[in-house]
C-alpha cells in the first residue's frame, strides 16, 4: 500500500532536487563568465556552504518548535522566489548566448548579488533539509526507514547529478537565464507537492504559561549528542570529510574547463557519474544494511570515497574522472542511507531538529571553511606550481585526509559501539 504523504514527500524531494542539480551549473558558471579569479569563484559555493556553520543551531530549534511540513513548504518558495531574483541579474548581465556577458568592466554588482543570493539560499537549505530528515520518523514507520531514507538518497542523487547537470548543460548553450527560470519552476512544483501532504508535523507543545527559552533548548540539544559518544565521533569525522570534499570542490568548475577540456555540456554529464553511482549505491544500501554490520559499511564507504579523490586529482581524462565520481557517489550514499537511520533511530523525536542540526553544524559547518579552504590553496599553489597542479592539489590533500579519516573510523567506531547504540535505544522505548 502506497503512503500518500511519504510519496508527495519524495516526489517533492524529486522536483527540489532537480532545480538544486541545474543550480549546481548554472551558479558557478555564470560566476565563471563574469571572472577567472579561482577565489572568487569559490565564494559561490562557500556563501552556499556558511549557513551551515553560521545557522545549523538556530534551525535546529526552529525546527523543533514548529510545524516541519510549513516549514518545507516555506523554505522552497523562499527559494524559489530567490532564484527568480537572481534571474534578473543574469538577464541584465548575459545578452543572449551564455557565453557572452555585457558590462564587463563592471561585475562586483552582479557577483555581490550572486554571492548574497547564495547566503540566503544556503539558509532556506539548511531549514529544509534538517526538516526533511526529521519529518520523515512521522512519515514512515521506524522499521521502514532505511528503505526510505534509501529511496530519498536516491532519487535526491538522480535529480541533482544523473537528471540536472545535463539538463542544465543543455539549458545553459541555449540561455543562462532560461537555466534559472526553469530551477525556479521547478522549486514551486516542490513547495506545491509538500503543501498538499496532510496532517500536522509538529512535536514541540511548550506550556503556554512558561516562555520559550531557545538557548535552554540550544544546550540541551548540544548536551545530549556530546554524551552519545558515537554520534558525536561520527558527526566530527563527516566535518572532516565534507570540508575536505568541499575544498577540492571548490574549484571544479575550473578543473573541469581547464584540464578535462569540458563545455557547459560536458560539465553536465561528468556529474552524471555521481547520479549513476548514487543510484546503484542507494538500491543496494537496504540489502547492504542488512547482510553486514554497519561499522563495516562505513568503512569501506570512506575508503572508496577517499579513493575518487586521489583518482580524481592525478587524471586528466573525463571518462576517468566519471568513474571517479561514480565511485565515490555510491560509497556516499551507502554512508548517508547507514547514518541518517542511525540518527532517526536512536536520537528521540522531540530533540530530533536540535540534535540532527547540531550533528550537521560540525558534519556540514566544515564545509564553507574547506570551500575557503580551496580557492586559497588554488590561488596560492599557482604562483608556487602553476595553474594546473594548482587545481590538482586540493583533490590529493581531500583524499589525504580522508584516509586520516579511516584511520581513526577503525579505532572510534567499532561494531560493539553502534550495537550498543542501537540497543540502549530499543530498552529506553
């Protein structure tokens, strides 16, 4: 039997989703046609990145005051309303074909208005998504939700990399600002499909005679992941990952012009690869959960994912890179399907915003500190090595540490831990 709201839930995930995959090309490469500096480039994506670092604690005790499913619905017309903005820079910026660009002695405006649209879209990101994951134990029974979050993982990934990048690649030869038109459509068709899921979604009833104190509710949800000794390691080593991740991230657009030789096109379907791996990982992350132990998973997810970066960074070949990425995005996924579980299983519903958003302030809070992190080491390495290598070095230093990272998987999250997790938690319902 079909569940009615979880199905307008995915195909929300579906349609958000597909505009964040046309994003993920359009937003870089309109930065790139308005300059080559490889710094301000990578404040794109780091204006992206800062709100999870600057508002995850905040969100995660709006999130667990308020309706979750409002606050979806929201956040994607924020979004969207967002996206049509920055339309009308791109429309007064690029006369016609993507390529050419008016006024280009003058594009701080343009940039600083990408750059501060990026910030407020980074915000509504972190609202909503924090909300998804934890609306969903409201949404599916407990017992379901690995193959849910599976589901989710994996269309999310067929939207945003198999489904988007091409999409926009192919949008973007034809008009850049047709490419974020059409993201903007598609963010309204989300919001549209999360308005109409019923019911209510709020777990947090405080006693109207006692005011709300957020900072109390703050503590208390920092208090209770830094007692779970597992959690908090994990959220620690995905800070490290995703910052790592994110500083060879940073300049990909140039890597993928300058060394793969791609266009607007071939960036596109190059993210293809992580769609295809996404899928494959995220059909095989229930079956894999269920034949080996979780510790396991995450081990050897870490180890192929630290594994695409060393590949990625020492190739010159698109068809290379591609299976790099194909590599990587299938060990991601299985990790996000094993983690996101655990969370929704052990942490309690009522603390799940506040907990779920303090796990990814120090999971994706790195993430704008490694995108900072990779426009400096690009523009300083140049001077040093050359623009190449330059763009090769953050991609090798990513993998080196993720390696680091497995190190310290191996010793602080063993199968004894993560069974002890989950059976603390089954005594305590």
């Amino acid at each position: 039997m079909i569940n009615p709201n979880f199905f307008k839930l995915f195909l929300a995930s579906a349609a958000s989703n597909l505009g964040d995959g046309i994003a993920l090309i359009a937003f870089p490469w309109f930065a790139s046609l308005l300059t080559r500096d490889p710094f301000l480039i990578a404040l794109v994506p780091l204006f992206g990145r800062a709100p999870w670092l600057l508002f995850s604690l905040p969100a995660g005790v709006i999130i667990d005051r308020v309706d979750r499913r409002r606050l979806i619905f929201l956040t994607d017309i924020a979004r969207a309303v967002l996206t049509v903005l920055v339309l009308g820079v791109v429309v007064s910026a690029v006369n016609g074909p993507a390529a050419e660009v008016t006024a280009q002695n003058n594009v701080l405006l343009p940039l600083g208005v990408l750059y501060a649209a990026a910030l407020m879209l980074g915000m509504a990101e972190v609202l909503r998504d924090n909300a998804a994951q934890t609306i969903l134990p409201s949404v599916v029974p407990s017992e379901q939700l690995e193959n849910a979050n599976s589901k989710l993982a994996t269309v999310e990934l067929v939207m945003n990399s198999l489904c988007g990048p091409p999409l926009a690649g192919f949008i973007i030869a034809i008009s850049l600002a047709l490419a974020f038109a059409v993201n903007a459509g598609i963010l309204f068709l989300a919001a549209l499909m999360v308005f109409l899921m019923a019911g209510q979604f709020k777990t947090f009833q405080p006693d109207d005679h006692v005011p709300a104190h957020w900072v109390a509710d703050l503590k208390e949800g920092l208090r209770w992941l830094f007692q779970h000794i597992l959690l908090r390691d994990l959220a620690l080593l995905l800070g490290l990952t995703n910052g790592a991740y994110m500083m060879a991230l940073a300049t990909q657009v140039l890597f993928a012009q300058e060394i793969l030789g791609l266009d607007p096109t071939g960036f596109g379907l190059l993210l293809t690869g992580a769609a295809f791996g996404g899928v494959i990982g995220g059909l095989a992350a229930p079956h894999l959960a269920k034949r080996f132990r979780s510790a396991t998973l995450l081990r050897v997810s870490l180890f192929m994912f630290a594994t695409e970066s060393v590949i990625f960074g020492l190739n010159s070949n698109p068809y290379v890179a591609w299976a790099a990425l194909f590599l990587g995005s299938s060990a991601g996924i299985v990790w996000n399907v094993v983690t996101v579980s655990l969370r929704q299983t052990i942490i309690p519903d009522r603390l799940l915003g506040r907990v779920n958003s303090v796990y990814r302030f120090f999971g994706w809070g790195m993430m704008p500190i490694g995108t900072f992190l990779g426009g400096v080491i690009v523009s300083v390495a140049a001077v040093a090595i050359g623009r190449e290598w330059a763009l090769r070095v953050p991609h090798l230093l990513a993998g080196l540490l993720m390696f680091g990272g497995l190190a310290v998987l191996h010793v602080r999250l063993t199968h004894a831990k993560i069974d002890a997790a989950r059976a603390a938690t089954k005594q305590i319902s």
